[in-house]
C-alpha cells in the first residue's frame, strides 16, 4: 500500500527527477502533514522504538547530575540556558531536573529550553514538565537551535543527530556519484546513482582512507551542528551529543524501523523512522572549526559509569521489591552492557566545549578529538 507522502514524493520525482537521499529522508521525518514527527508519538512499547531515558530514569538523573557539575564548572552563570535539542516524551529533561534539585540554584538559575519541530511531542513534553512547572520551572518551545535566546547554554540531545538527513554517495572507481531516490519501472521508489560523478563528494571524503569500489559516503545535514556551534562559540557553554554511530568511516547506515524491526526504508514513506549513523568526527570537526574543543566520542557504558551508575543502581534495587529490583538490573544491562542488542558500546557520546571551559565533567584531558 502507497503512503499519502509516497504520492507525493512520486510527483515531486517526476516534475524535478530522482532526489537526494536526504531530501527524502527530511520528506519522510518532517513532512508538515505527513511527516513522521508530525503525526505520532513513536516512542516506547506501542511505538517503533526505544529510548535510554524511556529505559529508565537512572540515565536522565545521571545526565541532571552531569549538567550540575557542567554548570558549577562554568562559573554556575545565572541565569543560564538548559537546552534539549529533540527532547522526545520530555522523560530525560524532567529526570535530569529532578536529580538537579539537590543544588536548587542550579533549578533556580536554569531557563528550559527545548527545541523541538513535532506538535505531538511538544505535548508530550509539556505533561513531563507540568510538575517541574508548577514548581518554578520556566520552559519555552522552539523550532530551531537559532531560536533559542542568548546566553551560556547546556546542550543536551540523545537521539536528535541520527534524525538528521544524510545524502549518500557511492564510490564506483572512478568518483563519488550521489545516491538518489527515483521511480522504478513497476512505479516503485527505488534507489539508484547520478550518471556524473559529485563534485562536492571529494572534498567530503578528503578525510577518509581510499574507498573501495562500492563505498558509501555519508554526509550528515550539517545545519543543526554548525547553528549550535556557533552558538556554544559566542555565547558559551557546551553540547553533549548521545547516539548510536562511528568516528568516521565509510558505510551505509540509512536505517528504517517500524515496530521495533527494521523495515525497507524505501516503504511507507513517513510511516517508518528513517535515521543514519552518527558520523561524529564529523560532528567534532564542525564543533573545532568554530573554535570550540571536541571530547570523544566516548562510550555510552564508560560514560555512565563514570557518572556513577553502578552506585545508582544499587541505591534503586536496595528500596525496590523483587521483581522491580529484577528490571532495574535489566534496565542497567541494557543502558550500559556491551552484548547484541545492548547500547553501551553502540551509543557514543560526545561533547563540544567553549574552549574556557576546560575539560569538560566526566572527560579526560587525553581524550580531545583528534582526528
Ligand atoms: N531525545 C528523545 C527523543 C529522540 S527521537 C529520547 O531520547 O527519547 C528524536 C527527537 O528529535 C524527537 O523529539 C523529534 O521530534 C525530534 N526532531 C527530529 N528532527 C528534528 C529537527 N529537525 N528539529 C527539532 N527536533 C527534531
């Protein structure tokens, strides 16, 4: 069955020809009518996917935690803005304020700021916060990073760069030739590569090790990361940025998830969650050319051990009953374990830091991003 979007993405390829993958990915996601975002809710049991913080509040507190250490590293800058960029439910940013209240002039000097493009997860976000409102919480709604007023900043943003378009290009020997999205003989979107090679592509790829024939570039929407760079450079503070990805490489990461399974993504266009690997060198590269310093990407299990999560755990199971004691544990394995299915090697974090900063809570001087 064709989608309401595959209609229209099929018009648009007939009038302008076949798409960049990216295009078609920002069509899916963001479509105003039809796009993903737009329309549901995808998170949790019901949904099509899983988040950390929807695994368990312990991965938002230690985040809250981290932030506060951020902020009195900073200077504890009053007032000061904490940022979420694709909050989601709002579960992490209500945990995080939550463990926060332990240094009230943290909550007291934090103005919320969420960033975030789906009417549904903003109302969403708004009922997770209701309570930290009510208690004196000031939040306020954006559409875009820009937006946010001006001030130093704590950037959050768990699974926001993987819902960045990417384009794609492929090595056929003799160029990078783009990959885009036509209409097949049967009518069907499929993929194919422009017959003239890029002339972007090798200077995207400049940094990588030769390609074999057959290699993928991938090129994340750079717009997102450069608008909060610059940001982070004139007005202070720093970004952490959590996701599944690499530190560069080639590869096709372009996935499709539908019910907790991988889909085609290809089918039911803006019915399915589109999302790429993070590249995050790139994202380091972006952050150092606008003067800030990169940390990272480490991994999700090393990070929230540091932050104290095994301690955490223990604290919960010892006041739990049996059996929620049984799914805390889980909920630490899956957080933090490195086995299939597991996120605490896939997961990476990253931090970009103004440079007066310092080393940033939880990184080690040795652990700047050095390509
Ligand atoms: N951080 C949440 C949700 C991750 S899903 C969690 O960890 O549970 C991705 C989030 O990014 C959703 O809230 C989605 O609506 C938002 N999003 C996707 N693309 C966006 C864009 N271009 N601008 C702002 N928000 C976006």
């Amino acid at each position: 069955m064709t989608t309401p979007l595959e209609e229209e993405i099929r018009l648009l390829i007939a009038a302008e020809g076949p798409m960049p993958v990216g295009r078609y990915m920002g069509l899916c996601l963001g479509h105003p009518r039809h796009g993903y975002y737009m329309t549901r809710d995808p998170l949790g049991a019901q949904g099509d996917f899983t988040t950390a913080p929807e695994i368990s509040q312990m991965f938002g507190e230690l985040i809250g935690l981290w932030a506060v250490a951020t902020w009195q590293q900073m200077g504890a800058p009053a007032p000061f803005r904490l940022v979420e960029l694709g909050p989601g439910r709002g579960t992490l940013m209500a945990d995080a304020l939550r463990a926060a209240r332990l240094v009230p002039a943290f909550g007291e000097a934090a103005r919320i700021h969420l960033v975030e493009t789906s009417p549904v997860l903003r109302v969403a976000q708004a009922r997770a916060l209701a309570h930290e409102e009510r208690a004196g919480a000031r939040v306020s709604w954006h559409a875009r990073i820009e937006d946010v007023p001006a001030g130093p900043a704590i950037v959050l943003a768990n699974e926001f760069f993987d819902a960045l378009p990417v384009d794609q290009y492929v090595w056929t020997g003799a160029g990078w030739h783009e990959r885009k999205v036509g209409v097949g003989a049967q009518g069907q979107l499929t993929f194919g590569l422009d017959a003239a090679p890029s002339r972007m592509a090798p200077a995207l790829a400049a940094h990588l090790p030769p390609p074999a024939p057959g290699a993928v570039l991938e090129v994340m929407e750079s717009g997102p990361p450069r608008a909060l760079a610059a940001r982070l450079a004139t007005e202070g503070g720093i970004g952490l940025a959590i996701d599944y990805g690499h530190a560069g490489g080639h590869g096709d990461t372009l996935q499709a998830l539908k019910a907790h399974r991988f889909a085609d993504p290809l089918a039911d266009a803006g019915e399915a969650d589109l999302t790429a690997h993070v590249d995050f060198a790139r994202l380091a590269l972006v952050g150092q050319e606008a003067g800030l310093k990169a940390f990272g990407p480490l991994e999700q299990g090393d990070f929230l051990a540091r932050l104290g999560l095994a301690a955490r755990t223990d604290r919960l199971m010892r006041d739990a009953a049996p059996e929620a004691a049984a799914a805390i544990a889980t909920a630490t394995r899956r957080l933090a374990g490195t086995g299939d299915g597991e996120m605490g090697r896939l997961f990476k974090v990253l931090a970009l830091a103004h440079p007066h900063l310092g080393t940033p809570p939880a990184f080690d001087p040795s652990e700047e991003f050095n390509r």
